[in-house]
C-alpha cells in the first residue's frame, strides 16, 4: 500500500474531522438514494458525489444501512424536538385554531420547514421516503420507527382525545394518510404542477400547508360509517 494514501485516509477519518464532511457525506447518501434506492447505489459512488475518501465514510459509518440510519437521525432530531415543542404548546382558548388544527399544524410545520441541518432538503427526503418505503420495507420501518415513533405516537394520542367522537382504529387510519399525503406533497413529485398546466406547485410551503391543513382537518372530522 502507498503510505502517503493510507496517512491520507487516517487524516481524513480522524475524529476531529469538520462537520460539514459528515454533512457533505450525508447530503450526496441523500440524493443517491432517493434517486437510485439503495441497491443501486455504493458507498464508492457516495464518496466520489461527496468529495471525500472512501475512509472518512468508513470510519464515521461503516455500511450503508448506518449511514442510512444516521441521515434520517440527524434530519429527525431538530423535527421532533420542535413538534414536542409545539405540541405543549397546543391549547384550547380564545382567539386560537380549534385543537386539532393547532395539532396539525405542530406535526406538519416542522417537517416541511426544519431538519435541513444534514444538506437534505425536503424533497429529496421525501423522495427518499417514499422509495425507501417500496424497496427496503424492513430496513426503513426499523430506522423510521427509531427517529419519529415516540413523537409521532404523542401526537396520535393528542389527535385521539381531540376526536372522542371518533373511533380510535379510525383516527389511527386517517393519520396513516396524512403521513402518505405529508411525504407526497414534500417530495414535490411534479405532479400538480402538470396536471394544472403549472399553475400550482408545492414549493410555497405556507400555501401548501394551509391547504394541507384543510383537507386534512376535514377528512379527520369525517363521519364514519356507522355515523
């Protein structure tokens, strides 16, 4: 081996090594992923699109399902923190949004606004979601569950005591669509655009999301059959 590469490789894989190369890392996983899935992608292809070793990948990461499990983590932790935030903020009361808008509105936001800290923007990762969610059903389910399901669950449960009306089998289907509608409408698919001739487009997020919010405040309030 050249000993002036395998010096180069220890340097770039030491543990000081700026963030912005673990973020450059991340980023270029990201856009390969939601582009090719993860067969089709190597940790060589993601080293190259990042600019770095295959070392620094190596050592920070090891395979692809870790540097998998640490782009949704570290795209997951400042979207959870600010939804727990909100959350405790929600409040019946005067002059306010009635509660389950207000609930809505603290799980939505902040996916659509936070957690680009790792170079991800949302379209990309609701790219990646959705063809995570195809191929590697197993691998996603696990890394998912472990970044948003506590969050997730503390709303699921708020959204059930707003609805009493409401059974909770039912309310638990309906937020399984909104996540569907949710990573649709971040991955920006293209689809609206075409279908309006270009008129609409989901990168005005204040747009998108109160329109977001009123379809799915409707279909949470909707009937049941047996209603």
């Amino acid at each position: 081996m050249d000993h002036s590469f395998a010096e180069a490789d220890r340097r770039d894989a030491a543990p000081d090594m700026p963030a912005r190369t673990i973020d450059r890392i991340l980023s270029a996983a990201a856009r390969l992923f939601a582009a090719r899935g993860m067969a089709g992608v190597g940790l060589r292809e993601i080293t190259a699109e990042a600019g770095v070793n295959l070392a620094a990948v190596n050592y920070h990461f090891g395979s692809k399902e870790k540097l998998l499990e640490a782009l949704f983590l570290r795209r997951a932790q400042p979207i959870t923190a600010e939804r727990m935030r909100l959350l405790a903020l929600c409040a019946e009361g005067p002059g306010r949004p009635p509660m389950l808008e207000q609930l809505l509105e603290a799980f939505l936001r902040p996916a659509f606004s936070l957690g680009l800290e790792a170079g991800v923007d949302g379209a990309t990762f609701g790219r990646l979601r959705a063809r995570l969610a195809v191929e590697s059903e197993e691998l996603y389910r696990r890394i998912l569950a472990q970044a948003f399901n506590p969050s997730t669950r503390a709303f699921l449960e708020a959204i059930v005591q707003t609805l009493p009306e409401v059974p909770r089998a039912e309310v638990e289907w309906r937020f399984h669509f909104m996540l569907g509608t949710m990573i649709y409408t971040m991955a920006d698919s293209g689809r609206i655009q075409s279908i309006t001739d270009g008129r609409f487009g989901t990168c005005d997020v204040e747009t998108a999301l109160a329109k977001l919010l009123r379809f799915l405040g409707a279909g949470f309030r909707a009937a049941t059959p047996d209603g």
